[in-house]
C-alpha cells in the first residue's frame, strides 16, 4: 500500500513539473519578440497588391515586425484584416518556428473589366465587383452595358468560361452588352463582332465558334466577315 502511495506522488510530481515546464516554456516563447515579417503570394495574380501593402497590416502599422511580442498577436484578427481587402481572396497567416510572421496571400483573379457610365471596375471570378489597381492592369474583355442583379450570375458564368479557355481568352476582348441583353462580342485580330445573343446555351455557341474559327483560319475568309452570328445553335452564319 506504501509502495503504491509513492508510485503516486511520483506520478503527480512528474505531471506537475511537466505542466510547470511548459507553462515556464510558454511564457517565456510569448515573451520573446518576432525576427521579422514575410508575405508570399501564390497563384498566377500576384501583381495587384504590393507586398509592402500587405506588410502594413501584418503588423499593424507598427514600425517593424521586431517590435512585437509573440503573445501580443491576434492572429485570427490580423486574418480578417487581410481578407477584407479588396484585392484579396484569402489569407494564411501563422508564426513559424524561427519567429517568423509570415502571410501566405491569394489575390483576387479578375476576368473582365466594366465600363458603367463613369464608373470602372473588374468582375473577379466569384462574379464579384473587384476595384481597379494602381500597380497592374488585367488583360480581360472590357464590357460595356448594364451588369445588374437580374443579369450578374449569368454573366460572371460566360465570363469564367472565357477566362477558363485558352482560345477564347486570346480571341475575345471586349464584350458588348445590349439593352435587349444580348451580347456583342469584339475579338482581337479581324474586323468583325460576334452576334452572341442571350446568355443561353453559351457552351455549344462557343463550341461552334471555335469549329468555325478553326476551319475559316486555314482558308484565309475571316478577313471577309463582318459579322459572325452564333443565336443559331445548328449552324454558323457567316454576313460578309
């Protein structure tokens, strides 16, 4: 029995220097103070936001990142700081090992940009508003006419199957949206406009005009069109 009341205590004084160590550890690691701070930018838009931007609210406006103490960040906070940028889409912020504060940022990927009157700004490919930046210009289709929630789902839909395909993301730079809601499209190298149409079938209508574009190129006639006409989901037809 006294045997097993000294197996105990042992055990307890065991478990209590562990504890005591480690909060010992912690307190003394939340002391120490950071060695500097660090923004890394992944995916292919990675121009609009400049890292000394970003860098700012890392830390919060202070002077340097080794003014501050570990157990002085909110890191969640600094998080939604980040992700309420306009630029941004997403943010990972941690402390590694080394004391570095480090952000992992994703920026926004724009895939049009709209003329509205007096105003201009890109749609992103969540189909949200995005605003222009001062450090980089997107090449994507400049769209004129009325975007509006009835229209704004469809539209942001045709636009991500644009940005998504490498043809049309080359061919197609602007994109004329009519008071009807039908759609005029310019492309970059011949005198002619697409007559799109509505927003309906927009997967076959693309399909068609790459097949048509693909055979037309091989015997020089593009140069002849003036218009290309996609309503008809059969057919092509070709006004000279």
């Amino acid at each position: 029995m006294k045997i097993f009341n000294w197996i105990n205590i042992r055990l307890v004084l065991i478990l209590g220097l562990v504890i005591f160590l480690y909060s010992f550890a912690q307190h003394r690691n939340g002391d120490r103070k950071l060695k500097k701070s660090m923004v890394v930018f992944v995916g292919e838009n990675t121009l609009f936001v400049k890292p000394e931007t970003v860098n700012k609210l890392l830390i919060e406006n202070k002077r340097d990142a080794s003014s501050i103490r570990k157990d002085e960040l909110d890191l969640n906070k600094i998080e939604k700081t980040l992700d309420t940028q306009d630029m941004i889409e997403k943010s990972d912020v941690f402390v590694s090992i080394d004391g570095v504060l480090k952000a992992v940022v994703k920026q926004k990927t724009p895939i049009a940009r709209v003329y509205d009157g007096d105003r201009s700004f890109y749609i992103d490919y969540e189909g949200n508003k995005m605003p222009l930046s001062d450090n980089f210009t997107a090449r994507v289709p400049l769209v004129s006419g009325t975007i509006n929630e009835k229209n704004n789902e469809d539209l942001a839909a045709l636009f991500r199957t644009i940005y998504d395909d490498a043809f049309l993301r080359k061919n197609i730079i602007a994109i004329q949206i009519m008071p009807n809601g039908s759609l005029k499209m310019f492309n970059r190298n011949y005198n002619y406009f697409i007559d799109f149409g509505r927003t309906m079938n927009v997967d076959k209508k693309f399909r068609n005009y790459k097949a048509f574009f693909q055979k037309a190129v091989l015997d020089s006639t593009l140069y002849k069109y003036n218009k290309i006409d996609l309503r008809f989901t059969e057919q092509v037809v070709c006004t000279k």
